[in-house]
C-alpha cells in the first residue's frame, strides 16, 4: 500500500526514502514543480520499474536530478554558455540539456539512447535527499503517463492506491508546473518545453536569443508528447461563452461561471494560475463531466508555459 511520510523528521524518513532506493524501488518526493516518482539514475532496473509504474514508453527520455554543479558535471558536458544557466538558474525549475560524459554511468533507458542528458538542480527538501543519496535521481512526475501531473502528496497517494510506494510529503507544489527545458548546442539555446524560466530570463541572463524547436516528431525531452497532461474528460480551449453543463476553468475577474467552475486566479496572476492548475484540473475531472471548457490564458510570460500543457491536455489522444 501507499505510505505517506511526512518531511519531518528529515532523518528517519530519508533513511526510509534511501533505503528504498538503494533497494532499486520508486519513491515519490516532492520538488518546486511538481511531485516526481524518483529512482536511482544509474540503476537499469529501478528505471524500468518507474517505466512500468507510470505506463511510459520507453523512447521517452528522463531527466535527472542532481544535488549541485559538481554532481552535474559528472554526467553531462558542460559548455561555458550552458555553465552560465546553471548558475543563474540552479537550483530552480531549469533543465539544461547537454552532451553525455562517455560512460558515464547514468543508465541508457534515462537518456533514451540520444547522447545527451537532461539535468536539473531542484530546490528545497530534493535536493538535500540527492545529495545525501550521492547519486543522481531520475524523477519524472509522479501519475500515470500522459495523465495530469500531482502537485500535491495526496494527488499521488490517489495515483498509485493499492501499490506500494513511499511518497515523502513536502506539502504543495510552489510552482505547479513542469520545469523549462532548454538544448544548449554551442553558442545555440533552444527551448523543447516551456516553464517558469522564460525565453525572456535566458536571454537576460546570457545575452543569446533562445530558438524555439521545430515540431519533427522526435521526443528530445520530456513533456513532447502532443497528448500529455491529460484529464479523463475531454478538454476545450479559449471559451469564453461556455455550456451550462461543461466544468470550466476560469481566469480573471471577468471569466464567467458555471455551476462546476473553478477559477484559476481572479487577480490575473500567471503565477498564481501555474500552480493552481493541475490541482484545478484534478478537481474538476472528479465532477463526472464529459468537457473541460477553458478560459483563454494570455500567451505571454508563463502564460506560454500553461498554454503548451493545456493545447497537450486537449490534444487527440492516440
């Protein structure tokens, strides 16, 4: 079954959290984004167990998570331009894509086999668990694949009833979202998934103009799949007159209402919005309702960042 265990105290449940993953088994810990389901990066058959727990295909890369820099740079090459992010934004909702080191002992189905890795720095309660775990973890979030992404310990204790699973509980999400993932390929950022680190703040802090990537189909990171984030009702974008009998998910002080309506930030706070959503999505998907009507979001800033889970969510699912 599932087990909770609060973080506190930090000591007795971390030795539970390692020992599971020294074990090779999944746990869920929580990170400013959103909650992961953590294993050790270097163990083949831990990852093929969080595979197998999230139902996730395998050419779906992961990222890993590290403690600091010198954690980093023991499994991706860094660049002076990719070195620079890594300072301003770590630790924080940043993953920076980069050449794998040769043989670097990260296992091949976290880098799916590409020859670069992903690699973020998280903040808060994560971050001091790898480091005293003194290996990487790869920590994609914690539901099932394709399906909305838990932002709080009971949205993944609801996930995985009737499994076992360790979920250490640091409260909600901060953020809400998934971190931003950039490539960074000589003197070349370009952008793969939208976040709370916008195209704007990489600019600002490295004085190079983020590219953004070109649709191919290929699956170069994380949260590329065109259906993803999913709720189990169908979802509809940018109404603003919606049906009496579709839940609704506001934003604004000007955004109507219906009798299942939950607004995402009156105030028409962007950042208020990004951490209310997925919990505002799980809510409404449990009101039974066959559409999930959506008030626009405005396309700017971490607006981006929402508009690209919500087109996702509302995607054709295969």
């Amino acid at each position: 079954m599932v087990q909770l265990l609060p973080s506190k105290p930090v000591a007795a449940n971390f030795k539970k959290i390692m020992a599971e993953l020294a074990a090779g088994e999944p746990v869920a810990i929580p990170t400013e984004t959103v909650y992961g389901l953590a294993a050790d990066a270097t163990n083949g058959l831990a990852i093929a167990r969080v595979f197998e727990r999230k139902n996730r295909p395998k050419f779906n890369p992961l990222i890993c998570h590290v403690s600091d820099m010198a954690m980093a740079s023991k499994y991706g090459k860094f660049s002076d331009l990719a070195q620079k992010l890594a300072e301003k934004f770590w630790p924080g909702p940043l993953t920076i894509i980069v050449p794998e080191v040769e043989n670097s002992g990260v296992h091949d189905l976290v880098t799916a086999g590409l020859g670069t890795i992903g690699l973020r720095c998280p903040d808060g309660i994560s971050r001091q668990l790898i480091s005293e775990f003194g290996k990487p973890l790869a920590a994609p979030s914690a539901n099932k694949s394709g399906g909305i992404s838990p932002t709080t310990a009971a949205h993944v204790v609801s996930e995985y009833q009737g499994e076992d699973l360790l979920v250490l509980d640091g409260g909600p999400c901060s953020i809400g979202l998934e971190s931003t993932i950039v490539a960074v390929d000589g003197k070349t950022i370009t952008m793969l998934r939208p976040g709370a680190i916008t195209a704007e703040m990489i600019t600002n802090a490295t004085g190079v103009e983020v590219a953004l990537h070109q649709a191919d189909g290929k699956i170069l990171a994380p949260g590329m799949m065109k259906s993803h984030y999913a709720p189990n009702a169908l979802v509809e974008l940018n109404v603003k007159n919606p049906d009496v009998d579709c839940a609704y998910l506001g934003f604004g002080p000007k955004s109507p209402k219906t009798k299942n309506t939950i607004n995402l930030s009156i105030k028409n706070d962007l950042a208020e919005a990004a951490a209310n959503l997925y919990a505002s999505m799980k809510k409404l998907d449990q009101m039974d309702v066959q559409k999930i009507c959506v008030h626009p979001i405005p396309d700017e800033g971490l607006g981006i960042a929402i508009n690209d889970r919500l087109a996702r969510a509302a995607a054709p699912r295969d």
